[in-house]
C-alpha cells in the first residue's frame, strides 16, 4: 500500500512493542485495523462515487445523442412524408379543378330545356337543336321520366370518363417532353 515491505512492517512492530508495552499493544492493533479498514472503505466509497458519476455523464451523453438521431430519424421521416404528400395533394386538387371545369362545360354547352318543349301538341318547337330528327329522338328520351341516381351515376361516369382522358394525356405529354 505505502511500499512497505515485510522487513520494514517488522521493524515497526518492534518498536511499537517497546514503545507501547504487551498489554496496550493488541488493543492499538485493533484500533489501527479499525482505522485502516474505515480508510478503505472510505476510500472504495468515493471510487464508486466517482464511477457512479462518470457512468450517469457517459449515459447523459448517450442519451443526448439518441435523442438527437431519433430527431434527426424524425425529422426525416416527415420530409419523406411531406415530399410523398405534396405530389398527391396537387394531383388531387388539379383533378378536382378538372371535375369542376367539365362540370362547368357539361351545364353550360346544356341547352334549356324549356325552350325544346313544343307550346302546344302537334306543333314543332321553336329551337333550331329539334329540327334534326337525330336530336329529335335525343331531346324526347331526355324529357322522358328518369330515376335522378341513374342521371347522376350516369354523370359521376361521364365526369370520370373525362378525368381519365385528361391524366392520360397529360401523361403522354408528359412523357414526350421527356
């Protein structure tokens, strides 16, 4: 511990001997190795306190850079996720311009259907659109009594008819201009 060696521990045994007496002598021993053995106690206590603490520091440490590769991890996750979603929202609102614009085009090139009825039995009507016989035929099955969720399924499959024709072509644009 000091560096002593066996020679020199004999020496001061030897000496505490004479000095000390035989009756006081074990009892100092005894007080002495108390002592020693407080010391080291002491001494392992504060080793462990000093490894206790490097070991809470080296985990803060740890812990820190976890946290900053799980932000990081994060923070990429919802770049990823951002770049997938922007593509697919503009798509959806460009379709949804679409179908708002044939919507508009379908009720505007829609003729009044007032003004196809003839006024009075046996008479022709007064619009131009009714002299062919072809729209004839079209005009009157139209005025004819129909199921409204036919009418509107049947416009819900015209409108994505025309959708499609438009992603396709905007597809093989697309593709050209590559």
């Amino acid at each position: 511990m000091f560096g002593l060696s066996f020679s020199e521990l004999f020496i001061i045994g030897i000496v505490a001997l004479i000095v000390l007496g035989p009756e006081r002598l074990p009892k100092v021993a005894r007080t002495a190795g108390h002592l020693m053995g407080r010391v080291q106690r002491y001494v392992s206590d504060v080793k462990s306190d000093i490894q206790r603490e490097m070991n809470i520091q080296e985990l803060s440490k740890i812990k820190e850079d976890v946290k900053g590769a799980a932000n990081q991890i994060r923070q990429d996750f919802d770049k990823a996720v951002a770049d997938i979603k922007d593509p697919l929202l503009n798509l959806k609102n460009e379709i949804g311009d679409t179908s708002q614009q044939l919507k508009q085009a379908i009720t505007q090139d829609l003729p009044d259907l007032n003004q196809l009825r003839p006024t009075k039995e046996g008479e022709s009507p007064e619009s131009p659109l009714l002299e062919d016989t072809s729209t004839k035929q079209q005009v009157s099955e139209s005025l004819k009594p129909t199921d409204p969720n036919k009418a509107e399924d049947l416009l819900d499959q015209q409108t994505l008819a025309l959708k499609q024709e438009a992603i396709s072509e905007r597809h093989t644009t697309k593709e050209g201009n590559v």
